[in-house]
C-alpha cells in the first residue's frame, strides 16, 4: 500500500493560511455551499476549499491532498462581504 495515498472518503482538516500574509492566524468565520462549492469566509479573505477529488477527478495520483485557494483579499470584516 503507498504510504502517501490518503482515504479520500474519510473526514479530513486542514488550516487555512493566506499565502499573502502568513502572520494572519484568524480563524474561519463561515462556510457555505454554493454551486457545488466550499466557500470559506475568514476575515480578511475568502477561500475555495478544494478536494483531493476536485484536484485529481481522474484519481491518477492518489498522493494528492485537499488543499484550498485564495479566491478574495476581503473577507469577513469588510462591508461588501457581510451584505
């Protein structure tokens, strides 16, 4: 069995850290589905949570972990977001 293959059916976490600002240890503030997506809401930016399986549809590198992207620099705390 490779040892980096992970059970992409099990229950997983993950921190979400923005790659602009790496001292930002906010925690998330919300989460939604829209459009089949995870949407996550911190407060200074908005994220995609992005499945193994999104990744990797055709499941030809079974190493490949969950994992995000920045989608926003605002987030939570700005006016346009919480509207």
């Amino acid at each position: 069995m490779n040892p980096n293959k992970i059970n992409r059916n099990s229950a997983f976490s993950m921190n979400i850290q923005d790659p602009d600002s790496p001292e930002d240890k906010s925690a998330i503030v919300d989460m939604f589905t829209i459009d089949n997506k995870l949407i996550i809401f911190k407060s200074s930016a908005i994220y995609q949570g992005l499945t193994a399986d999104t990744i990797d549809s055709q499941k030809q590198h079974p190493e490949t972990r969950h994992s995000y992207e920045k989608l926003y620099s605002i987030g939570a705390s700005a006016l346009l977001s919480n509207k």
